[in-house]
C-alpha cells in the first residue's frame, strides 16, 4: 500500500519593499528545507532589491506582484485562502498601515486581505518611522485583530544610522513562524488575559538631583510586555525609569519609586490574571528627602545616610492574591550559590514562579541577551539558554499559560 504523502503546511512569504528583503532569502530557505511548501509574494518596489528569479528559483513556485496575472486561477483570492501561515518580512511601515487599514492594491495586500490563517510580520524600517505614533497605531490595530508583529531589532540600519526597526534574525523570525503554525487556528493562549509586568528600576531620591538606583535597564520586562500582547493579553506595563518608548498595544503606566510602584501594581492587580515582577525593586530609601541640594561642608565629615525598609512588593501580591488562581512571578539576579539562593527566595516570596538569572560580567544588566532557570513552587526547574530576552520572555509565558489551565 502506498504510504500517505506527508502534507506539507503551506506558507505565504510576503516580501515588502525594503532593503532587508535579502534576508527573507534565508528565512525562505529555512522554511523550504524544514518541509515547508512556500508561495513567495513580492511587492513591486520588493523587486528593486530581489528579483523574482531568485524568488522563484528559492520557493519553486512562479512569483508574481499583481493580482492580473494569471486571472483564470484568481490568485489574488487563491493564495491567500489556501494558506496555513502568512509571513511578511521585511514588512514596511507602507505595508503594515496598508495591512491595518484593509488596502488591497497589489497581490500582497490582497492575500493579507483574504488570508484566514494566521499572520506573523516582520518589520524592517528607520527607527523614526517605527517609533511614528501612526505606525504605532497600525501595530497596535493589527495586534488586536491577532497578528503576530515581532518587535524589530535594535542594530545597524541602511546606511551609518543605528537604532530599533532592523529586521529580526532571520531565525527568529522562523522560529516565531514555527510556534505560530503550531498553534494552528487556535487564538493566541492569552487572548482575553490581563498581564501585569513591572519593568525598569527604582530611584529612591536623596535630594533634588541624586537618587539611590541600580543598573537594570527594563529591557527583559519590555520583552515579556510585547511577548504577552502578541498572545493577546491585555497589558499593563508598570515601568521604573526605563527611558524605551511604549511597546505598541500595551498601557504603560509610568513609576519613580519603590512605593510608586507598589501603588501602582496594587492599583492594577485586582483583575489581573497574572502579575510579573521583572523590576528591579530597591529595599532601602533614604529616611529623610532634602529639599535642597545636599551640599559639602569645609572641614566636616558627610552625614551618614540614614535607609528605611521599602515594601517587598512580590511578597505582598503573593501573600493577597487579588484573585483566585492569579499567577505570581518573581525575577532574582544572584552571584552566588545560584540556584539555592534562588529557592531560598521562592519560599521566602511566596509566589508561583522565579526567574534566576546570574548577574556577572555582560550578563543580565542593559544586555540583549539573557539566560536564566525559572524555578517553580511545585518543584519544577526549566532552563532557558543563553539567547534573546524575548525567548526567555516566551519561556515564562508558556509556564504562566500552564498554571493558568
Ligand atoms: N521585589 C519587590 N519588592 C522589593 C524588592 C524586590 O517586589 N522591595 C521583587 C523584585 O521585583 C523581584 C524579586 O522581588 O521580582 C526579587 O528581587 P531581589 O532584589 O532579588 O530580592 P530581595 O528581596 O531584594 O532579596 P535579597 O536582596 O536578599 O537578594
């Protein structure tokens, strides 16, 4: 008997017109050599930068840009219900405001148009015209209807400009691909979820110009706060002196202080499914604040400063849970005796999860990348290797969804 031919899922490649289009060539071939049957569909201005025969050689499929061609297969209509995944990469600002107001000019437009599968994009594109409160809306717009926009990476643009709004790897972008054609037509799993996620650090202000702080940057709260919108979830994103523009689709409530930003995490908790403390919080502040500057004297010793005890914040959430079967996650960054510490400060906390990251030389503090163990109250122990903070972000959402049920 013959054996069943295996199906192989079938992925539309959108190519929009920006100079990372040669990157798509790789993620085309990822996707080809891992059993994809891939249907490239360019824009025009995509071809100025890769023509259509290495489009077609690459898929093994004939490409085309314009909904005339090849009118008796209506392949404007074909492509795009036939698709088990659309992928846009490098998507355009053009593109994705397009995308978001419901253009169809060209066969791109119209395959995002009649796709009912899932839509990941990528975007490529100067840092002005990523942070452009118009092309935030468009983000926000297509997030909300359950696209996937991996945020763009931070690096070196056309030209000697650096900055956010370069193509993601291209592995990443496959790897983004996978999980979504995994989940197949399902919602993402944080659809109508409310997350709460702490990012940045503290400043506990001594007089008008000098504070007590710490060095964390809010980059991996930032990441767990895009991760969780692109899964659906409604996120209140409380930042600490982070200075990172909003990620697009997330309320982002601004803190100083430790106690500002209890305030505000009690303040947003009551209806949050899951709270995720990834600020870095100071224990101490200065028992008196001098209203003028601080000055030094001749001759004279500086006063000693005086330190009073701040909230712990996790405790508390995780003592008062606001509400039943409320998911609790707290973040570590230890030196020493790693992962004892770490389970030492999971009982002492109280909560469901701990992120243990070791903090040492380029690790952890303003880096991109990240590892870490998430240590579980049930005993669980899941190592996250060394890789972006959105694959560690990924990580704790995946275990949150878990003890969500
Ligand atoms: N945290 C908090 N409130 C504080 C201090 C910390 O909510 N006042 C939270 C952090 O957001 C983090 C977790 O507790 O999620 C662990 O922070 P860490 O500074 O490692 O813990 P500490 O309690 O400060 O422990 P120690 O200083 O003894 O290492």
């Amino acid at each position: 008997m013959d054996k069943p031919k295996a199906v192989r899922p079938k992925v539309v490649l959108g190519v929009s017109g920006g100079i990372a289009a040669y990157k798509a060539c790789e993620l085309l071939r990822r996707l080809t050599e891992s059993g994809h049957d891939v249907r490239v569909v360019p824009t025009e201005s995509a071809l100025h930068f890769v023509g259509a025969a290495t489009w077609s050689a690459l898929s093994g499929h004939p490409v085309s840009t314009e909904v005339w061609s090849d009118v008796h297969e209506v392949p404007h209509v074909r492509i795009g219900q036939g698709a088990d995944l659309v992928v846009v990469a490098p998507a355009t600002a053009d593109l994705l405001a397009k995308a978001a107001h419901g253009l169809a000019d060209d066969l791109l437009t119209n395959t995002l148009l009649t796709a009912r599968c899932p839509v990941v994009f990528a975007p490529a594109m100067h840092t002005e015209m990523w942070e452009h409160p118009a092309t935030r809306e468009n983000v926000a717009t297509l997030r909300r209807r359950g696209a996937v926009v991996i945020e763009p990476a931070v690096g070196r643009l056309t030209g000697v400009d650096t900055g956010k709004g370069r193509l993601p790897d291209p592995a990443e972008i496959f790897e983004a691909c996978r999980r979504v054609l995994a989940r197949g037509a399902a919602e993402p799993d944080l659809t109508g979820r409310h997350v709460v996620v702490s990012a940045g650090g503290t400043r506990e202000p001594l007089d008008p110009v000098r504070f007590l702080g710490n060095r964390s940057s809010g980059k991996q709260g930032y990441a767990l706060a895009r991760t969780a919108a692109a899964r659906g979830a409604r996120v209140t994103l409380i930042a600490a002196n982070t200075g990172m523009p909003d990620p697009a689709g997330v309320d982002v409530v601004q803190v100083g202080t430790a106690v500002q930003l209890r305030e505000a995490v009690l303040k947003a908790a009551p209806d949050a499914d899951a709270v995720v403390m990834a600020a870095a919080v100071a224990d101490f502040r200065p028992a008196a604040y001098a209203s003028g500057k601080i000055k030094k004297k001749d001759g004279q010793e500086p006063d000693p400063i005086v330190l009073v005890r701040n909230p712990d914040i996790l405790a508390e959430i995780s003592a008062d849970r606001a509400r039943a079967g409320q998911v609790v996650v707290g973040f570590a960054a230890e030196t020493d005796d790693v992962l004892a510490n770490g389970r030492t400060k999971l009982r002492r906390k109280g909560c469901d999860l701990l992120v243990v990251n070791e903090v040492g030389e380029r690790k952890t503090f303003g880096a991109e990348e990240n590892e870490a163990v998430v240590l579980g109250a049930d005993g669980s122990e899941t190592t996250v290797p060394y890789g972006p903070k959105e694959a560690l972000a990924e990580t704790v959402w995946d275990l949150v969804v878990r003890r969500l049920g």
